[in-house]
C-alpha cells in the first residue's frame, strides 16, 4: 500500500510566479491535510479537505493561497504570485476517516518550495 | 487556540543513555490526542508515540515512552537505549478530539543530537 505521495519533491519559483503542489492520498483515505513549515519552525495547519470540499481553512492566508481536492485526482495546494515568505516545506498528510474519531494522519515526504 | 511549547531546542545525549525531552501545551479542552513526531534529515514526519487524554496510563513504544501528566499539561518523551539512529528533529503535538478542530499543532521542535 504505497503511502502519502507528493510531488514535485523540489520546486524553484521566481517571485510573481504561480505554484502547484500535489498530494496523493493514501490509497482508501478520502481526506487530506496541508502543513507549511518554515525554516527553523514546527509544521503549521494550513487546511484540511474532504473530496469536492474544505472543511477548515482556518490557517489558510487570506490571499494567493488556495486548495482543492477534486473527486478524481490529487490535491492541489495553489499559491499564485509567490514572494520569498512563501519559501518552506510543504506537507500533505492523508486519513482514512475525520481525525476527531480517532484516525490517524499520515504525512506525505513534503515539497521544499524556494522562491528566488 | 491550543498552543504547543518546546522548550529545548536542543538536546545532546551519549549513545545508549536515555534522554527526555519536555513539551507542555496549554487547552481548555479535556479530551484531545497527544504525538511525538520524529522528522530525520530526509524531512519524512515519523509518527513516534501518540496518548489519548482520557487514558491514565501512559503510552510506551519499544524504547519509546511518555511522561503525561494532565494537570500539568506536561507530555515528555524518554528514549531509552539511545541509537544513532534516533538523531532527528523531535516535534510534540497536539490534536483536538470530539469535535474540534482536525489539524494539528505542532511545538517548534527540538533537535536530539546522538553522541558515538
């Protein structure tokens, strides 16, 4: 059963560029988490999706960011326009049911996104 | 909002002594899930223990175990034994149960440093 999958693993972006990243869930987990982690610091909630829906965005910035998770196909964390603040580690991790039951969250090998 | 605090950043330990290392967070909730991650260079976040609030006992696994003491919303983790191998980055965090929010909040860290 493979695990997480993200990609790209790298990614370089000039400043005012867009950036895709992908996560594949494990395979049978229908909701998805992104985590940001900034050099030095612990992972950081960004938002949590079930299929065709966000559930919490709570840690989402209010603007260039965004998320989606289609019925078919990976998750996509989008950020439009990046800037150098947007350098940092990105992770998806993937559940099989709503955490709060008990599930557990497993995590992705992460997307190092730099920004020149 | 719960918070998470690591108060070393570093910790430097003799192959096979034992090390702790400290966490506290602060909730008013009374039911919620604790972790230990372990995140080695290669960036993979490694489930390490995990506690539910509810239970007195305390979690081990294998050289891997927990100090949790409610009261003082303290969850230390002692490793036994200590390998090269459990050189990494060691995050506390923690998860709202019963209906409350579904990400996780992780302390900053702390680097475990394993001497030969």
């Amino acid at each position: 059963n493979a695990g997480v999958m993200q990609n790209p693993r790298h990614l370089v972006r000039r400043r005012g560029q867009e950036a895709r990243l992908r996560c594949s869930p494990m395979k049978g987990h229908s909701h998805v988490y992104w985590y940001r982690q900034l050099p030095e610091e612990g992972l950081k909630f960004m938002v949590y999706l079930q299929k065709e829906n966000i559930i919490d965005e709570s840690g989402m910035p209010k603007e260039r960011f965004s998320a989606e998770f289609p019925k078919e196909g990976p998750s996509i964390l989008r950020i439009q326009q990046v800037v150098r603040g947007d350098s940092a580690a990105y992770f998806c991790a993937s559940s099989q049911k709503r955490t709060v039951g008990g599930y557990e969250q497993y995590f992705g090998p992460g997307t190092r996104l730099t920004v020149t | 909002a719960q918070t998470v605090t690591q108060s070393q950043p570093e910790m430097s330990v003799q192959e096979a002594e034992t090390v702790t290392l400290s966490c506290t967070y602060d909730t008013s909730e009374s039911d919620y899930y604790l972790f230990w991650y372990k995140q080695p260079p290669s960036r993979q976040m490694i489930l390490v223990i995990r506690q539910e609030a509810y239970k007195q006992q305390n979690a081990t696994e294998n050289r891997f175990s927990v100090n949790f003491q409610k009261a003082a919303k303290s969850f230390s983790l002692k490793i036994s034994d200590s390998q090269l191998g459990d050189a990494a980055m060691y995050f506390c965090a923690y998860r709202s149960s019963g209906g409350g929010a579904d990400g996780l909040t992780f302390g900053k860290g702390t680097h475990l440093i394993i001497q030969p």
